[in-house]
C-alpha cells in the first residue's frame, strides 16, 4: 500500500512509539519512511547495555546453553530447562528494571574453590573422627557439608562447555519478545548497533519530553541529538555521556536533576530553568558551596536529611550580593526543620505572630545585608512534605 507524505505524517503522529520502531525494524521501506519524521518520546531511560521507551524495555545481555555432560548432568540440564542462563555483561541492566531477574551464574577463580574445598575437606574429616559429639559440632558438620556442596556446584558448572549468544530482550505491559544471535562480536558493539538501528540516522533531532541517564551509561553514538525538556542525571552517571545528545542549538532544560554531592558545574545543567538537586546530609557550611550552581532558580529536596535544608537556607542568607534568585526547599514534616528555618529569617514580631497564629500558607518580607527582600513562603505539599520558598528580590 502506498500512501502519500502527510497521510505517513498523520499514521506515524497517532502511533505508539513500540509500534512505529516495531515496523519500522521489520520493514527497510517503512523504517525509511519513518526516520525522515520526527519522533517524539515521552520517557527515555538509559542503563548499560539497554534502555526503556516509554514503558518498553530493549535490553541486551548473555544467553548461555550448556551442554550437559553424562557425569553431572543435572546443572546444564536444569539450566537450560530453566530457559538458559540470561545475564548481562555486569547484570546491572536485569537489576535496574526488575523484571526476569536472571539466574546468577558462576564467575570465580577455580584455583581459590579448589584450595577452599581441599581445606573444608580436611576440617570435615577431622570432625567425623570425633565420637562424642553436641549440638554445637552437628552444626558445624552441617554447615561445613552444605559448603562443600556448593562448592563441588561451583567448580563442576566452571568446567562446563556452553554456547554464548547475543540476547534481545524487549518486554512491556503488553508485549514480550526475545532476539538472539551468535555471540560473534562484543556486546559493546552490539549495543551500539541497536542504539544506532532505533535512535540513528534520523532527519530530525528526537524530541524527549524526559530523559533519565542512569549510573553505568556509556554513550556508544556521537550523532544521535536530542531536543530535551527535562533530564534526569543518576549520581554515577558521567556527563561526558550526556552531552553529545545536545546540539548548541538545543533550547536550555525546563529542570535538570541530579545528586548535591555528585554535581559538577556543566553548561547543559546550568542553563537548566530549574535545577533541582536531590540532597544528603549537608551538616555543616563548609560542605555547601553556593558559587558552582549558576542557576537562579533551585529546588532541594531535603524530605529525609534532618537539618540539610536549613544548612542550605543560612548560606542563602549570608549572600552579599542582591543578586535575583529563587530556593525551594522539600522538607519533611517529622523533624521540624521547616521550623527552625522560620525562626532563622523571621524578624521577632513576625516570628512572634506566626507561632501564635499558626495556619498554612504563611508569606513574610524582611531586609537582607545585601540591600535586597527577601520573600519567605511555607506552605504544606502534602502530609509528609513542606515547602518553604526564598526569593531574594534586588
């Protein structure tokens, strides 16, 4: 069937995004088609060796089928009856997404299990030789058969010979599909691969309403552009990796997300219209630097850092410039931090009036050192969650 451009324009516009990489992977005509629009994602999630589309799960790990032997038949046997053996190159990917998490397999030193049973051998044999015995030594001989068992498993599953093939998991609410190949090539290269064939060549920079990067990314494509809304960085996810989904051309993020302790000041995230930053125990001033963030606009979520936020508000306070700028604070209500932050910027009659008086929302206005309002706002988000406002005004 042909159709014309903005029929392909309206079929693609009203198609799910599993649909459209779905044909588009099975058919080379419409996969043409379809690249030369744009594509438009609502929840992009990076991991190692795999990421998640809007709900659909691509992942990339080992598929390994052991060739059972006729001495100790029963582990490869039980394996491949179990569907094989599924697991990533570091088995983060299966982890993250907690769905089929796979068969963990062996991967120690035969050396160091062989020294291990020839000792738990020798202590068991000597055990056996005492007659009288408690209940203290029938533990121990237990324990010490268990482990010997465990590790007979272990050196007898290490010798086994297997095939290894490249799997593809793609797996969603409503769909669960499996791809495999031989293992010819390293999976790096596989990923790259995948990531090239879904997210490559396309006409049009990808439209992400909100993209996750998870600790353990590494970005096989420098190509690829993105036009981001909100980002959302892991504490060890490295922005060397992120970047290269930016053109300078890209518009500055509605909020960037990271960690306090894990952020380093970067262009992406400093042009972000709100950054927020997901905050530890900051106990102290010294461990809070103000000059790294060049963003007017901050939210620290504080809800489970008991006095964090308030270490964060004196810093605030103390600035000597009247520069414009905004800090939001999430804070729980059980530690009464929220609390200690209104004494801290309210002026005593003000202070005096509140606790007397007191109803959610509560606003006040007081003079700062750096010749500039200071507008203080409270209010109640929910009943575990306060959120107290500072705008410094010039």
């Amino acid at each position: 069937m042909i159709v014309s451009g903005v029929a392909a324009e309206v079929v693609l516009q009203y198609m799910d995004t599993y649909s459209r990489l779905r044909f588009s992977a099975c058919n080379p005509g419409f996969r043409q088609l379809e690249k030369s629009y744009p594509l438009h994602i609502k929840i992009l999630s990076l991991q190692n060796k795999g990421f998640k589309i809007d709900g659909t799960i691509y992942r990339l790990g080992i598929y390994r089928v052991y060739k059972a032997r006729t001495q100790i038949p029963y582990m490869e046997i039980d394996y491949n009856r179990e569907g094989s053996v599924q697991y990533d190159t570091n088995c983060k990917i299966f982890d993250r997404y907690g769905i089929n998490e796979p068969k963990k397999i062996y991967t120690g030193s035969l050396e160091t299990d062989l020294r291990k049973l020839e000792k738990a051998n020798k202590t068991l044999e000597k055990l056996r030789k005492v007659v009288k015995g408690n209940a203290a030594l029938i533990k121990k001989k237990g324990e010490l058969t268990k482990k010997i068992r465990i590790i007979n498993e272990k050196v007898a599953i290490s010798k086994s010979k297997f095939e290894e093939f490249i799997l593809l998991k793609i797996s969603g609410k409503k769909h669960n599909e499996q791809l495999m190949v031989k293992y010819t090539k390293p999976i790096q290269e596989a990923f790259k691969d995948l990531m090239d064939r879904i997210f490559g060549g396309r006409g049009h920079q990808i439209h992400v309403e909100h993209l996750e990067v998870l600790g353990g990314f590494e970005n096989p494509l420098k190509t690829v552009k993105m036009q981001v809304e909100h980002l959302d960085v892991e504490y060890f996810a490295k922005m060397r990796d992120v970047e290269d989904f930016f053109s300078t051309e890209s518009l500055p993020l509605e909020t960037a997300t990271c960690y306090l302790y894990g952020y380093k000041d970067h262009k992406i995230l400093g042009n972000a219209k709100l950054l927020i930053l997901e905050v530890a125990v900051v106990d102290s001033l010294s461990a809070f630097d103000i000059r790294k963030f060049s963003n007017h606009r901050l939210l620290f979520k504080c809800k489970d850092c008991y006095r964090s936020a308030y270490v964060v508000a004196l810093v605030f306070r103390k600035m000597t410039q009247a520069a414009k700028r905004r800090y939001t604070f999430e804070v729980s209500t059980e530690n009464g931090e929220w609390n200690d932050m209104v004494r801290e910027f309210a002026d005593e009659e003000t202070n005096k009036n509140f606790f007397e008086n007191f109803a959610f929302p509560v606003t006040f206005t007081i003079k700062t050192k750096a010749g500039a309002d200071l507008k203080f706002s409270a209010d109640q988000k929910d009943d575990s969650i306060i959120v107290i406002d500072l705008e410094l005004i010039p």
